[in-house]
C-alpha cells in the first residue's frame, strides 16, 4: 500500500535550508493499522503530507495506493488524494458554514463526485457514528466528539484505500476521543483499510496494529539537519 | 452538492458585503436597462404613433417638429394658428393652390383646453375623427359607445354665424346678428382608453375642460363646455389613449374666446388696430392644425410643393421629422449608455476588491478542500462562481427595479414625454444584458480566483485558528 526509499524534504528559512523529514524506508502493507511516532518537530505532519500528495519531497520515491506521487503532477496528486485517501485532522478542519452532512459530501464533491447516492452514503455513515439527528448541524452547534465523528464521515465517504490521521485525539478528552478513534479503527478494519496516524500520544499510538518510531526511519540522515 | 452550492453559500455567509457589492450592480444594471428601454419605446412609441397622420399642416413660424410633437404627441403646446380655410382648400382640393384632388380627409383640430390633474388634452374637431381618419389604416375603434355628431357643414354654418355676428360688431350696425349658441346636443366627448382608465370615466360622465393646464397662469374650468362622454376609444397605445376629443363648436363658443376665434389676415399697408375693424371672413376661423392624408405620393409632392410657399400654413411630415428627431434621442441615449457601462466598471471592480478582501482570511478554508483533493481549477470555479451569482442576481434585480420603476412612474413619464413605458413587456436583450453583466461579473472575479487557487495547502493547514 505505502512504499516510501529515500525521501527528503527540506524548506528554506531565509538563507538557512531545514531539513523537515528524511525517510529511508517505509513498507505499510494493505489494511494495516500504522502509528508514527516521534517528537515534535520530527516530520511527523510533513511526512502525512508526503503521503497524501500534499507535498512534494525533495527527492525519493513514494508509492501510495498503486501510484508513484512522486511522478505525478500536483493535479493527478489531488485527484489521486481524493480519490483514494481520507483525511483526519487534530483540528478536525471541518467548514464553519456548512452543516455534517454537507461537510461529508464535500469530502464526496472533491473525491468520487457528490451526485447519486453519495447523499445516501453520508446519510449512511453519519447514522453509523450516532448521528443521524445531527446531521443537520453545524460545526459549532456540535460537541468536539460529534465534530471528530464527521471528520471521520468525510474521510470515509469515497470509500478510501487509506485513511491518514493527524493527532486525531489531541483537541479532546482522551476518553471520549479514544472512543471514537476505535470506532473509526473497528471501521476500517471491517473495510480492510489502510489506516496511518501520526501522533505523539502513546496511548493513541497503543490502538494502532503497529508503531513506527520517525526517529529510527531517519538512518544515516538523521544528522543531515543543516 | 455542486461547487455552485459552495459559492452561493459563501456569498449567503457574507451577506452585508454580498449585498452591498450587489446594490453597484444593480443600480449599473437598472440605470443600463432603463436608458434603453426609454429609447426603445421611445423609438417605438413616436415612430408607431405616426400611423395615420401622413401630413399635418399647422401655422408658419413654428418648427416642424413642434408642429408634430404637439399634434401627435401631446408635447408642449400649440405655437401659433392657421385659419378655417386652409382645411377648406385642402377638403375641396382646388383653387388657386390646388389643381387636383390630392387627399383622402382633412380633419381640423383646435387644441389649448385640459382636462383634468393629468392635464390629458382636449381636442376639439368634427365627426370624421371618428369615420375618416385612419389609425394604422383603420379607422378608430370603440370600446363603449360612439363618436359624437358635430360634422363639417355644421362647423362651416357656425363660422358663417360667428362671422356674422362678429362682422356686425365690428360694424357698430344698429342690428347685430345674435352670437350663436351652444347647442346642448354638441355636448358630448369621446375619451381616449388612457383617459377613461385613469380617471375612472364611464359612459354618461360629465368632463369640464379647462383653459390651459393645471398649475399653469391664467388656468380657468369652463364648466359652460361640460360634456357628457358617449364615447371611449379602444386603446391604440399612442397619444390618442390620453386624448379627450370635443365637437369644435364647443372650443368655439367657449365664453372668453370671443374674437379671438378668428385670425384676421394680414394685408399690407393696414395695422393690427386697422385690420380689427375690418369684416372677417367664416373661413378665418382659427385651427391650431389640419391632419390630412395625402392620396398618394403625387398628392404628397403637390403638397409639398404648395405649402413650400404658402403665407400663413406649413405641412409637416411625420414620417421624416420622427426619424431625425428620433435620431437625436439616439445620440442621447447613446451618451448616457456609456455612463451607464461606467457605473457597470466600477461595479465590476467593487466586486473583484471585496472577494480579493476575503481571500486571506478564507485560506485555512480553501486549503482544506484542497486537502479533500479539489483541484485549483475547482477552487477557480467557486471563486469565480461566486462573482457571477453577485453579477447575475445583481442583473435580475436590476431588470426587476427596472420593471418595478417603469410601473410606478409610467403615467408621470407620459405625461412628461408622452411615452407610455409598457412595464409587462421583457425583451431578448434583457436575457443578453444579464448573461453579459454576469460574464463581466467572472472576469471581476478572476484576479481572487486566481490567487484563492494559489493557496499553499500544507502551510494553511498548519495555522490553527
């Protein structure tokens, strides 16, 4: 599912160039449950990134759900990411105006197409995760939980190979927020998806089937940090 | 959901801006389509109303056009006057100045009475407005009763009795002729369709004139002239609809026209004082205009010809003064098009500084569709979606202000112009104004199109509001 060789990516800070992630060797295979671990400033987000063809490394080859990113153009890279993976962030970055369900089908409207049933597989979902009387809220009118739960519904609604995750426990109480994080596991491992969560939690890192420390994927670049 | 969703519901959350950036449009899109459907139903309402009059002869002095304007549409007021027997030759097509029949009618028409707020006019004339003349070569229809009775002989016999009586006046004859008197079966009015509608008027109403306008010096009723309505035209949408139309012996024996029903023919050699004293002749009763229709076009060159030189009458043409003067409305309209595509520009370009406003604050937004894999032309296609929609419903609206305005202010713009602005009627160029003024609209949108579609995703992403 994920084969990353050689990745780098630096950034330029003035005349200084900051190495943000560096990346030897990642195999994820199909439907595993993976966890990226490390301290902050480590690459944890650039590396998410990486993967979903938001950004383009500096050099490296990066295989995700059958396709070379590092190939592709930013307009394959957007379609592939929205075609194939489901995002989850720490800030759940669901749109204010919009209500749960139209915050779904926007992930459908950028992914596989909004039109024929993907009203009925939001509906769907929304009800899955309990909120079948709140779909028609906003963001603001919900409890972070029910916000966590529809980021989830829009990661999931084109029926994604991989599903990336950002922190998806850090804006909430660990209990409820666990809750809904196994819920989102127990889902896409019923689907067999590939799920990938990069974190600096251990007990976040605990759910996952694997954990894979940044640190020790770094090799021989770690001291490349200029 | 569509991307049109998203940008009508970006546009619903800004509202005040939304609505203010909308008002330019539509005040630019109302003021556009207003000057040209002044000039539209300008154009058509004066070159359709020239149906019928082929030829007007009116008095020496005046301009053709006003000779026109006046007789046909109401507008402004009657110049100068030509006597009785230029109508008279005209009828009889001969004499010295005519050697052969060259009309079909030639109608006499006595103007400078109103009636009513409105100051709809009133024509005084004879019967054969209503049997001869030819609207559009038709004659005039009626919507509820009939023309009145008042023919030529009987205005030649009236004219022969005020001749009489005033010849015998100027005598100082120890006999003098009575005055004739107004009959009470020459008491009655046709109304236009215009004139019945507004003021309510039915059959067997009585309507006084009034000597000149409402608000004007020297504006007196005579209620000695009140005459019952037997007629109401159907409507014609022309000046006509707001015309009252009265038995000439009416206007003629009006108290206070006096003397002064006659023009007293200029002779060389004698004074204004001297030619008063002077017997008067029936046929020098006074006429503000003759309408005459031409048998064909020899009969029009010979009119030409004969009024080129005549002393005292002129004959205008409709059918070439409209055209000039409708030239130079054009001209007009044209100049106040250009401000009115101005106005549009700086719409334009309100539209593109306040979605260009929204852009740094809406980054975290659109980098998260852009997270959700929306490509930049997508993110382009909301941006610029929402400019159009602002152009597009700022369009309509303006065509609806447009239309609500021409309602509201027809009767105020005929009685000013004597064009009637038909509110009800919606024509191609509106839907091409409002697919025009939305395609400006997403060219202003372009500039924050283009760099909401430049937005750095990781970057925004990270900021945590």
């Amino acid at each position: 599912m994920i084969h990353l060789r050689d990745v780098q990516k630096s950034y330029s800070r003035g005349d200084q160039t900051v190495l943000a992630c560096a990346v030897d060797r990642l195999d994820i295979e199909s439907g595993e449950q993976v966890a990226l671990i490390g301290r902050s400033g480590t690459g944890k987000t650039t590396v998410l990134h990486i993967l979903a063809g938001i950004l383009r490394p500096d050099r490296g080859e990066i295989e995700v759900a059958g396709a070379r990113l590092d190939k592709l153009g930013e307009a394959a890279r957007d379609s592939h990411r929205g075609h194939n993976i489901g995002m989850v962030y720490q800030t759940f970055n669901l749109l204010q105006p919009f209500t749960a369900l139209e915050n779904v089908l926007m992930g459908a409207l950028f992914g596989c197409g909004a039109g024929g049933d993907a009203k009925e597989r939001a509906t769907a979902l929304l009800e899955k995760v309990g909120l079948a009387e709140r779909m028609h809220h906003r963001p603001s009118e919900l409890s972070v939980g029910q916000v966590q739960r529809v980021a989830i519904c829009r990661a999931l609604i084109n029926d994604p190979l991989l599903v990336l995750m950002d922190e998806p426990l850090g804006n909430q109480d660990k209990a409820t927020g666990g809750q809904v994080l196994d819920m989102m596991l127990q889902i896409a491992s019923d689907d067999n998806k590939t799920v990938v969560m990069v974190t600096h939690d251990p007990e976040s890192a605990e759910r996952m089937q694997r954990t894979v420390d940044l640190a020790t994927l770094r090799g021989d670049l770690a001291g490349a940090q200029q | 959901m569509k991307l049109i969703s998203i940008s009508l519901r970006n546009l619903r959350i800004r509202l005040v801006a939304t609505v203010l950036t909308m008002m330019s449009i539509i005040v630019a899109t109302a003021l556009y389509a207003a000057i040209l459907v002044m000039a539209e139903q300008t154009e058509a309402r004066y070159e359709g109303s020239i149906g019928g009059f082929q030829a007007i002869a009116g008095p020496n002095g005046t301009s053709e056009l006003e000779l026109v304007l006046n007789t046909i549409f109401n507008v402004g007021e009657a110049s100068g006057r030509i006597p009785l027997e230029v109508c008279d030759h005209l009828r009889k097509s001969r004499g010295r100045m005519f050697r052969r029949g060259q009309v079909r009618y030639a109608i006499p028409q006595a103007r400078g009475d109103s009636i009513s707020r409105f100051n709809f006019p009133v024509v005084a004339t004879i019967d054969e407005m209503f049997s001869k003349f030819e609207w559009r070569r038709e004659p005039l229809r009626f919507a509820a009763g009939g023309p009145f009775e008042y023919s030529w002989d009987q205005l030649v016999e009236l004219a022969n009795g005020l001749a009489a009586h005033e010849n015998g006046t100027r005598a100082e004859v120890d006999v003098i002729p009575d005055r004739p008197l107004l009959q009470e079966e020459w008491r009655k009015a046709v109304v236009g369709s215009r004139v019945a509608r507004s003021l309510s008027l039915k059959l067997g109403d009585v309507v006084t004139p009034i000597h000149g306008k409402v608000g004007e010096f020297g504006t007196h009723p005579h209620p000695e002239a009140a005459c019952a309505i037997v007629g109401i035209l159907e409507p014609t949408n022309s000046p006509i609809d707001s015309t009252i139309y009265l038995p000439i012996g009416i206007h003629l024996l009006i108290d206070g026209h006096g003397s002064g029903v006659f023009i007293d023919k200029l002779i060389p050699g004698k004074s204004p004082v001297q030619l008063e004293s002077m017997p008067v002749d029936p046929m020098r009763i006074a006429l503000t205009a003759v309408i005459a229709d031409p048998l064909d076009h020899m009969g029009s060159q010979i009119l030409r010809k004969q009024f080129g030189s005549h002393d005292e009458a002129q004959v205008a043409w409709p059918q070439d003064v409209v055209p000039k003067f409708l030239r130079q409305i054009g001209n007009a309209a044209d100049a106040l098009a250009v401000i009115a595509w101005l106005v549009l520009l700086v719409a334009a370009v309100s539209i593109t500084v306040a979605i260009y406003n929204t852009m740094n604050e809406r980054r975290r937004e659109i980098a998260i569709m852009r997270s959700l894999g929306a490509r930049r032309f997508q993110i382009l296609a909301i941006i610029t979606g929402e400019a159009t929609l602002l152009s597009f419903f700022g369009a309509v609206l303006g065509l609806v202000a447009c239309h609500t305005a021409q309602y509201f202010m027809r009767g105020t713009v005929e009685d000013l112009t004597g064009v009637y602005l038909d509110w009800t009627i919606f024509k191609m160029w509106e839907l091409w104004l409002v697919l025009g003024v939305s395609g400006i609209g997403a060219i202003a949108g372009l500039a924050p199109a283009v760099k909401g579609s430049m937005t750095q995703v990781a970057d925004n992403l990270a900021q945590n509001y």
